[in-house]
C-alpha cells in the first residue's frame, strides 16, 4: 500500500504538468473563443513606471513610450521614483515640463508595489499600461494591447517575452510558457502575466498589497475575479535577458517564496474564482513546486525496488536511461537546468515553512548584456 502511495506521489505532479498543454491545446483547437480585437478601439491610456535606481534605462524607456509608433493622443506617462539614490531624478526632471509626462518623486525608498499603488491613483484614463524599465519594446507595442479592448470581456492584456537575440535558439521554457499561454489566450483566459509589460481596465484594477514580492499574481486573480478574460498578445513584444540568465539560484527562490507568500496571504480571494480556473492556476503555478517532491519519491521507491525485490529491470532502466541523456549533449543541458531548479524549488520552501524565510524584498536583475 504505501509503495503504491509512493508511485502516486511521484507521477502525479508529472502527469499534471505534462497533461496541462494538451489540455490547452485541445482547448484551443476545438473550443476557441474569438478576442473581439480592433484597430479602430484606440482609446487614451495612462501608462504607469515604477522605478528605483534606473539610470541606464529610465529615459529611453519613458522615449520609447513617446514615440509616434506607440503614443496614443491625450495618453500619459505616470513615473514614480521610489527614493531613486543614482541619477535617476536628475533625468526625470528633464521630464518636468512635458505635458504628458507626470514625475513623482518619493523621498524615501517605495518597493515597486507601492509606487504602482501611488501612480493608479492619479491616473485619470480607464486603460492602464504598466511596464517595468529594463526591457525593450517592439515598436507599436502599446498600441498593439489597447487594441484588444475593443472587447468587453476583456480586463488584462499582456505582452509576449522573448529572448533578446532573436537571431538565436529561444530558451526551452520561455517558448513552451509563451505557446501555452497563447493557446490559453484563444480559448479563454491565460493565466501568466509579464510584469514587464501588460494593460488593464482601471474599473478591475485592485489595490496591490504591500506584503506580496510579485504584482502579477494579484492580476490574475483580480481579472478573474471580475469574470474578464486574461490573454496575451503576440504582437506585443518585450525583450529580456535569457531564460537561463535570468533564473539564476537566488531569483529562482525569490520565485518560489512569492508564489508561497501569495498562496498564503491571499487564500480567501484564490478561491473565489470560479472552480475550473482555480484548477487551472494552481496546476500552471503551483505544480511544479511539487516536483522535488516527485523525484524525492521517485528515488525512495528506486531504493525499495533495489533492496526488496529481485527484479532490477525497471530501475536500471531509469538509471541507464537518465545516464544516456546527460551524455548527450542536446538532452544534458535540459536536464542539468531542470535538476537547478527543481533543486533551488525544495531549498525555498524548506526556508519557507521550516526557517520562516518569508522577505518580500526583490532585488533588481543586472544583467551582464542587453539588447
């Protein structure tokens, strides 16, 4: 009984996992759900940057949001410098006098939630774009968002990310979360957003609380929440570092503590979305922290087969096979990432519920190449 348990344990995350893109694409190719999208839908948008320490980028990101291919008329621009150090103030206030630009800046230092909280508040249009200040746009990006509100149904729009040398292979995980998210899209609501760079109806926005490390969950919820429609947009593109640089160890266990945090902060208004999402959001979000635990199992129930039983077919097998992938080199790195994260997943939720490691603080990402 408890060897079947075990054998349980360990394929069912798995088994979700992989059966969840299936899910979407069957959903997708049988079931789609047309986004009422048009061109003609260009309505004004207030465009909201929080931003702390954001020399290098600050201005050319406030620019590009400028530029005729992405500037809507009677749209405007609300940064909020959070108790900026560098030089970042001295560039905003070149800013100061433009009629669509609006600076706030904050003596003392503001997590970016709370900077986000500040700016919606002032905001005077129905349609909020929020954008961090790193990444890159495809030119038309904004644009490409509002078009898609056109449809009533919908209340967040968010970019698609990629990787910032389009000449090159895309990163395996960045790809299959942009394809399912599309599909999900299409058929639907998605259930991922880029806090780089996504638009929301202001009548759905709720007031993010200050004791959460991502902003992003909060709109899932809070969409669905109102019965809107969560979708990507392809057209819409924003460029950041590669998928492997940017989750690195310390990142990956910020990932992981956000997604607890959130989980047990916000409980009662996860589950008043309606019982096929929440299924849905804890299968894409949550699942693949019980990995670890999987392959934990997996390997205990290896153990028991080696010690109470004869037959050691099945797991030289496994053994045999997981040894032939590291040797080839086109599987070897897949695996070795999949072991770092799975591996950086267990050590987060051990400080987690054990340690009581539970910091909101989110450090900046400072890569060491950009686009």
């Amino acid at each position: 009984m408890i060897v079947k348990i075990i054998i349980i344990l360990s394929f069912l995350p798995v088994l979700l996992l992989m059966a969840y893109p299936v899910i979407s694409f069957f959903r997708y190719t049988f079931f789609p759900v047309a986004v009422l999208k048009s061109e003609k839908f260009l309505v004004p948008v207030s465009i909201i940057i929080a931003c702390y320490n954001e020399e290098k980028y600050i201005q050319s990101k406030i620019l590009s949001f400028l530029d005729e291919s992405d500037w809507i008329p009677n749209s405007e621009i609300i940064v909020v410098s959070g108790g900026s150090t560098d030089n970042t103030n001295t560039i905003l206030h070149e800013f100061h006098h433009h009629p669509s630009v609006i600076v706030v800046l904050s003596p003392v230092q503001m997590s970016k939630i709370e900077s986000v909280n500040l700016a919606v508040e002032s905001a005077r249009n129905e349609i909020l774009v929020f954008s961090d200040c790193r990444q890159k746009m495809e030119k038309g990006s904004v644009k490409q968002l509002v078009y898609n509100f056109n449809d009533k149904n919908v209340g967040t729009v968010v970019a698609k990310l990629e990787d910032p040398d389009q000449d090159k292979k895309h990163s395996f995980f960045r790809s299959a979360i942009n394809q399912i998210v599309f599909m999900d899209s299409q058929s639907g609501s998605a259930l991922h957003v880029y806090g780089a760079m996504y638009a929301q109806r202001k009548s759905i926005f709720k007031k993010f609380p200050p004791n959460q490390l991502f902003d992003d969950l909060c709109v899932i919820i809070s969409t669905l929440s109102h019965n809107k429609r969560l979708i990507q947009e392809p057209l819409a593109k924003i460029y950041d570092v590669n998928f492997n640089t940017y989750y690195g160890g310390e990142r990956l266990e910020r990932l992981t503590r956000g997604l607890l945090i959130f989980l047990t902060k916000n409980w009662s208004q996860i589950v008043k979305i309606n019982k096929i999402d929440l299924f849905r959001f804890f299968t894409f979000k949550y699942v693949k922290l019980l990995l670890p635990f999987s392959f934990i199992s997996g390997l205990l129930l290896m153990a028991y087969w080696l010690t109470e039983t004869t037959n050691y077919f099945f797991p030289i097998f496994i053994l045999s096979t997981f040894i032939v992938l590291l040797l080839l080199k086109s599987t070897r790195t897949f695996l070795l990432l999949l072991v770092r994260i799975n591996f950086h997943f267990i050590m987060a939720i051990i400080k987690f519920f054990v340690f009581n490691k539970r910091s909101n603080s989110w450090e900046k990402l400072i890569p060491s190449t950009s686009k």
